[in-house]
C-alpha cells in the first residue's frame, strides 16, 4: 500500500535528547470534530463499560457529525487512567472503545474524565501498538498486553524517580520538566500535517489529514515525546535519516481490516516496525509508526 507520496520533510528543531521534523502534505481531507473538543463541548461522553472494564471504555456521541479519538491520547478519571489503543471515527450513539490503563493502583469511583495535555510517550505506544497487533491478528480483539504497558509505566518513573501513590503516567509529566515546557512554546509551522520525532530509543512518525487536526494534537505529542527525550541523541539527525524513515513508512506492508467503529483500519508490524492507522471512505485520516 502506497501512501502519502507527496509529503515533505522539514529542517528540525533540537532539544538535546529529542529532534522534531514537521511534515506538510500527503493528502487532505476536511477537518474532523476531535475527541478534545467534543468532550468538552458535551457533544461526546465517554464512561466505563457496564460498571467497570479495564481494557475498554464506551463513548456516547450525541451529535450528528462523527468524533475522532486517536490512538495514545490519555483520558484521565473515570475508575482509572486508560490510554486509548487505536484510532478510532465514532459515528452518533455508543462506540466501545479499546484502551490500556496507564494507572495500575487506583480502581475506585469514577471520577469525571477528562483528556490529558499529553499524549502517551513513543516508547509506551510502540509497546502498546504491538501487542494490539498481536492480538487483533489471534482473536481481532484490540486488547493490548496490559503487564507490557504497566511495565513501561513503571520505567518512565523509575527513571525520574517518582513515586506515584497509583502508580499513574500522568505523575511522570506532572514533575518539573524543562524540555517538555521548551517544547511546548513551539508552534507547528502553516500547513504542518505531521512530525517525526527522533530520540535515541528511535523513530516516531504521525500525520494528520488536516493541519487544523494536527493542530490540536501537536502540544500532548511534544509533551509526551518528552519522557522519551532524557538521553541525549547518540549520533546527529538529518533531514535525509527522516526521509529515510518516511520511505520506511510508505513502503511497509500495510494490512486492512475493519475499524473499531468507522472506517478501514490499517496496521503494519515487523522486527523493526510498528504503526497503526486509519482511513474513511478511501481517505487516510490518521497514520503512527515506531521504529528503530
């Protein structure tokens, strides 16, 4: 499957242990109403499943026009801290959402949810997006391992060394974080559909179909990029080593199967590997990848 062949790969900006390219182009499509905004807006509710399932959420949507989640963001509330595990286009009424929980210690009442200002990290959604394949190609579910994501949960805050009472990923971008704020001073530049983000753990790619989505979705991607941004890069990054990796992207063999509610979901997954996607009506909307 051959995709986004006209993007372009813009000059970086640096910040020690992390290098942002912005990409324009690869297609457009018009702006899709997103999960941020209808949240708060009321058009979208999302709550627990029948009282209470870890790995699934259900979302209500109230309103005539179709809501876009997309993989990695964080809903915060509700019995626990979930993260969502693909992207999904929410048509009107109840669409069961699948999602990890990024807060291991706390099951209780639920609390009222709310989106974080960060998205997941690359490394916890690399993990996440994987075991999902692996899932989807044994059972088509899109449970995610969830003792893999717990585990690098741990990690991110082992590394800052916090102790989180709930054991909660939010906990990691709640201490004093001075790339993190650097990074979100920036702005993406006109027309900017998407980034890659280079850190010593490797290659993320993201895009939009729309700059106003990617818009909306560029500051949680820079925070949560951050956490994977403690290690200063080993070698210098080029302009050429993300067409490279885009190249990657395009070429990799891109399977399609049915969303979780509309559209063709796409996913791709080898040694070196990982991405996620999603396409309405032949039109790409969303597309992630992670790799070495």
């Amino acid at each position: 499957m051959m995709l986004l062949q006209d993007l372009q790969v813009h000059d970086p900006i640096v910040f020690d242990g992390l290098a942002v390219f912005a990409l324009t182009g690869g297609g457009r499509t018009a702006p899709f109403e997103i999960g941020r905004s209808a949240l708060d807006a009321g058009t979208l509710t999302i709550d627990e499943l029948d009282g209470g399932s870890v790995p699934e959420l259900v979302a209500h949507n109230h309103s005539e026009k179709s809501v876009l989640l997309f993989e990695g963001d964080i809903l915060l509330g509700l019995r626990q801290d979930r993260t969502l595990n693909t992207t999904v286009m929410c048509s009107r009424g109840k669409t069961v959402i699948p999602v990890s929980c990024v807060q291991r210690g706390r099951w209780g009442a639920s609390q009222q949810p709310m989106w974080a200002t960060e998205t997941a990290s690359p490394r916890l959604r690399r993990v996440k997006t994987d075991s999902v394949h692996e899932a989807a190609s044994r059972s088509r579910s899109r449970h995610s391992d969830q003792d893999a994501v717990w585990g690098q949960v741990d990690q991110h805050l082992d590394e800052l060394r916090i102790a989180s009472p709930s054991a909660a990923l939010h906990d990691a971008f709640s201490s004093s974080d001075p790339i993190g704020s650097a990074l979100i001073e920036n702005e993406p530049i006109d027309g900017q559909q998407g980034m890659i983000a280079v850190t010593a753990d490797g290659f993320t790619f993201e895009w939009c179909s729309h700059p106003e989505t990617f818009a909306h979705r560029y500051a949680p991607l820079l925070r949560g990029c951050s956490l994977d941004a403690r290690r200063k890069l080993d070698t210098p990054v080029s302009v050429e080593s993300a067409r490279a990796f885009v190249d990657r992207v395009r070429s990799a063999q891109w399977e399609e199967r049915p969303g979780v509610g509309e559209g063709i979901e796409l996913a791709t997954r080898s040694d070196d590997l990982t991405g996620i996607g999603l396409s309405i009506d032949g039109a790409l909307v969303h597309l992630a990848a992670f790799g070495s």
